[in-house]
C-alpha cells in the first residue's frame, strides 16, 4: 500500500462524489453542503490509503450514496466524529492508525459505536476478520471484491443503521413524551397539595366561625333572654301585689307588658332557632321515638290556646305506636310550629293532628278549617319572612319564621313536607319522615 | 321553711324572682355569681334548691355546679339549672345538674318546677320543661 500523502486533494477525478480529507497537518474535514442536507442519501465514509481503490469504491457507491474519503484510521475517527455517516468501510492495513485499531476506537467512543463498519480484507486475513467480527465489524468484502457485491453489502448496513436511527428517534421521541408526562404529573401533584393546603385553611377558617358564631348566638340568647324572663317576671310580681287594689287601667297594662314579653320571646326563639340551623347545628340526639305519643303530647299543649279562641282541637292516631328514630327536640318544634300556625290562621272550627304509618314512613297530618292558601301563594310559605298578610293589615303576629323552619328541620331529619289547601275550606300540611333516618347528626 | 338560693348576674331578675318566690312562703338568697354562692355555701348555709344561671362572670354556673358535686359536704344539693343558652340542656347534664329551666320562664312555669323539686306538690311542670337534662 502506498502513503497517505497519495490521496491527494487535487485529484479531479473524485471531485464531486468523493470527498478527499486532508492530510494530517490540516485541519478536520467537513462536509460539503450537499451532502449534510441531503439527508435521503446514506453517507459512506471510505478509508483505504490506495487512491486508486479509493477512487474505484467511491465511483461504485456514489450512485446510491453521499461518500467521503479518508487515507487512513486518525483521518477517519476525526471526520466520523465531525459529521454524520451512515456506513463506514475501511481498509485494514493503513498507516497511522490501521482499520482493526478504527474499528476498536469506534466501538469504545459512545458518538460512533452504533455506526456499521464493513471491512475490506484479504484472502489471508482470515483470523483477524473474525476478531474484527468479534470486536463489532458488521460485515467484509475480500479483495478482489466485485462492484455490486461491495454496493449490496453497503445498502445493507445503511439499511440496518438508517432504520435502527428511525426506532432510536422514536425511542427517544418517547421518553421526552414520558418526561413531559411526568413532569406534568407532578405539577399536578403540586397543585394538588397547593389546593389542599388551601382547603385546609378555608375548613380552619370556616370551623373558626362557626366557633365565633355559636359563642356569638349563645352570648346573644343569653342577653335578651334574661332580662326578658325578668321582664315576665317584674309582670307577675305587679300583678300579684296589685291583687287588693286591682284598678282595671293597671291589670289592662299588666296584661298588655305580658302579651309583648311573651310575642317578644317567641320572635326571639324563633330567629335563634333559624341561626342554629342556618349553623348547621340543627339536630342533636336521635332516639325511638313512638309519633302518637309526641302528637298527643302536643296537642294537649295547644289545647289551652285553641280552647282560648274557640276552636276545638284534636288528635287522631292508630291502635299501636308509631316508631320513629329521629331527634324527638327537632320533631317536636316541627309539630308545634305546625299546630300553633294552624290555631293562629284559624277563626272558627277545628285543627286536627293526624298519624299513620306508611311502609317506612311515618306521616304527620295537621289541618285546620282556616282561610286557606291559595294556590299561587303555596309555593312561598316555606320561604323565610314571607307572610301572605300584607304588613299594613297584619292580624297575626310573627315574622314569618316558623315554616321555614319547619322546612328545614324536616329536611334535616331525611323527611319531606307537604302542604294543600283549599281556599275558603282549610289547609293540610303533611309531614313524611322515614322511619330509620339514614342521616344522623353531625 | 324551704330555703332558695338564686344564682344569676342579672339583679332585675334575682330580685323579681326573689320578690315572687317570698310571696310563696320561701326564704331566698341572692348571689351574683358562681364564685359568691361557693362562697356562701363554705360559711355553712344549705338552701334546699340552687337555681343556677349559665353564664356569669367570675365564674360560670356549669362551674358551679361542679364544684358543688366534688365537695362531699354539700355535693347533695338540688340544683336547677336557669338558662337561655340553646345547649342549656346538655349543659345542665353535663355538669351534674339535676335539672333545666329554658328562659324565659314564666313565673307560673318557675314555681311548677321548684314546687316539684322542694315542695310537697310535685304538680305538672308544665311547657317550658323542667327536665332531668339526659
């Protein structure tokens, strides 16, 4: 084999498809720029120190692929490492550095080690093939090699490399995909526990009112109820004293101070009970509890005031008990908002509490002989303050409180309210209540 | 003849509750807080019946009342719990109350009860509910 200093850089013959390297005191080789954007062709980087060869593969291979020379192994390694090549074949004995020591470099240097080498041997070359083979040489041509076995072997290898780059690309289109998703996944966790934290801090914030308001409603409650307790009180003490010389102005003015006491602490029962609710603090202990009894119980309370207006009242229940498990305080104020309403709207004739048992419901039935609703207006009776006699005619009072209530205290305990009526004829509220409540209080 | 101590930091209504209670035959003590009736109760004076307010300054009547169940020698008096507070209830349970009385009480409501604690008629204790506060 002759020097390297033969593969000169004027040689004519190869210029446009094969790209002479420089000798070893000049600098790297780069590509021409048909070659780096031609990026259909493989490119072939040819190593053999005979110009002559050179000159015969590179006239082969340049119908089918972009090919480049070096003269020797150093040449090789520093143009591979520079550029982009697609298939390399190399001459063994070179001067410098030899085609098994490229071979051995390229395998060890991560940038080349995935490039196909086919090497070109000789006859007596049989060990040092195979080890060559070993060592991570794809293929061998033996000189003297024909043209289109030299060209199919190379279309071979670059077949090989092109797709193997195609499922690298992919690969690692794929792990950027992971990486995107993981990088998302935790950005979401992030924002997850950012959330979290705020939800944290609204519940703290939220159980802190509510401390601040059940301090606030029972400081409240406290305030107005004494002194109007004393007030009831200051009343019957007047009343008592002024017994041996009882004028009537003064007991109308005894009787009167009652009246406003005792409207002023309904009122304010009625408006503390809406803020409990409203709390949430509706229920407290549920129990057995048998609905006849808590029906006759009521009435006979109501009874005095009824008596006191002329109506008669009455309670129909079953033979046996009628077994709720509910909170019997909660049913209560149900029940006797419902029939204080009912006495209240109710000029002449009767209220009449009904119980029955319905599979799992119980039902609570309270209808009086009143005025009547009419229909347009029975769709806001349950609403807070509303009251269907304008405030200019007001004959009954209150302020509008107790259905809504009622409402929701029966909501509260998983039942349901109903109400008809016929104008001129009377009203039905009608109460449901399942008889195991699956909502227990908070 | 029955005595009564009333425990409440509204004066308006310790002294119509005392005035009506004297006209009914009972002797009645005022005090205007927790620590006040304790105070009374160590210099020996045993009302048959405490009625007791909640909320007082100094200290409360929950407090009260458990004071007065640890001490072995007055852990035996009656109290009635008087309350507007909406967990009154629990709270006169809780604190070994025998008994509450919602407020406002109406006096005929408030003598019901304390006839049915210390008196010889144990009549109906009527709407605004003496109860034993379970």
């Amino acid at each position: 084999m002759r020097a390297a200093a033969d593969a000169g850089q004027g040689d004519d013959a190869l210029t446009g498809t094969l790209l002479e390297l420089r000798t070893a005191t000049e600098a790297p080789i780069t590509l021409p720029a048909h070659l780096a954007t031609q990026e259909a062709r493989a490119t072939v980087l040819v190593v053999e120190d005979n110009a002559e060869l050179a000159r015969f593969i590179a006239e082969v291979l340049s119908p089918d692929f972009a090919v480049a020379h070096a003269s020797d192994g150093e040449h090789a390694l520093a143009a591979l490492v520079g550029g982009s090549f697609d298939v390399v074949v190399t001459d063994l004995m070179m001067p410098r550095m030899s085609g098994d020591q490229l071979v051995t470099a390229m395998r060890m240097d991560p940038r080349l080690s995935c490039i196909p080498v086919l090497v070109l041997s000789a006859k007596a070359d049989d060990a040092l093939r195979s080890r060559l083979l070993r060592q991570g040489a794809q293929d061998y041509v033996t000189k003297p090699f024909s043209a289109e076995e030299l060209s199919a072997r190379v279309r071979n290898l670059a077949s090989v490399k092109r797709t193997r780059d195609l499922l690298q690309g992919e690969l690692a289109s794929q792990e950027r995909d992971l990486e995107q998703l993981a990088r998302e996944v935790s950005a979401s966790r992030r924002a997850m526990a950012d959330a979290n934290k705020a939800m944290a801090v609204a519940r703290d914030a939220a159980l802190a009112a509510s401390a601040v308001k059940s301090r606030v409603l029972n400081l409240v409650s406290h305030e107005v109820r004494s002194p109007l307790m004393s007030l009831g009180l200051q009343a019957a003490v007047l009343r008592r004293l002024g017994v041996a010389d009882a004028r009537p102005e003064a007991l109308r003015a005894i009787d009167s101070l009652d009246r406003g006491v005792s409207r002023l602490g309904e009122l304010f029962s009625m408006l503390l009970e809406r803020a409990r609710i409203e709390g949430g603090n509706a229920l407290s202990e549920f129990r057995e509890l048998d609905l006849c009894v808590l029906a006759q119980e009521v009435v006979e309370e109501a009874a005095p005031k009824a008596g006191g207006r002329g109506l008669a009242i009455h309670c129909h229940c079953p033979a046996g008990p009628v077994m709720l498990h509910t909170d019997p305080e909660a049913l209560r104020l149900v029940l006797a908002n419902l029939v204080d309403n009912a006495v209240k709207y109710t000029k002449a004739g009767e209220v009449t509490v009904a119980v029955c048992a319905e599979r799992d419901y119980g039902v609570l039935q309270v209808t009086d002989s009143g005025v009547g609703i009419a229909a347009a207006d029975l769709e806001r009776i349950f609403e807070p303050f509303v009251q269907l006699e304008s405030i200019d005619h007001k004959h009954s009072p209150g302020v509008g409180l107790g259905l809504a209530i009622v409402r929701d205290l029966v909501s509260a305990l998983g039942g349901h309210i109903d109400v008809r009526s016929l104008p001129g004829q009377g009203t039905t509220f009608e109460v449901r209540l399942p008889t195991s409540a699956a909502k227990l209080p908070a | 003849m029955k005595s009564i101590m009333l425990v409440d930091d509204e004066s308006d209504l310790r002294s119509a509750v005392r005035t009506l209670l004297e006209m009914e035959g009972f002797a009645v003590h005022e005090a205007e807080n927790g620590r006040v009736a304790l105070e009374f109760l160590n210099q020996g004076l045993r009302p048959d019946l405490l009625l007791v307010d909640l909320m007082m300054p100094e200290m409360d009547g929950a407090s009260l009342c458990r004071a007065i169940r640890r001490d072995p020698l007055i852990c035996g008096l009656r109290l009635l719990v008087v309350s507007g507070r909406h967990d009154a209830a629990q709270q006169a349970a809780s604190c070994g109350a025998d008994g509450f009385l919602g407020k406002p009480v109406t006096y005929e409501n408030l003598l019901a009860a304390v006839r049915g604690y210390i008196g010889g008629n144990s009549g109906s204790l009527g709407r605004s509910g003496a109860g034993t506060g379970e």
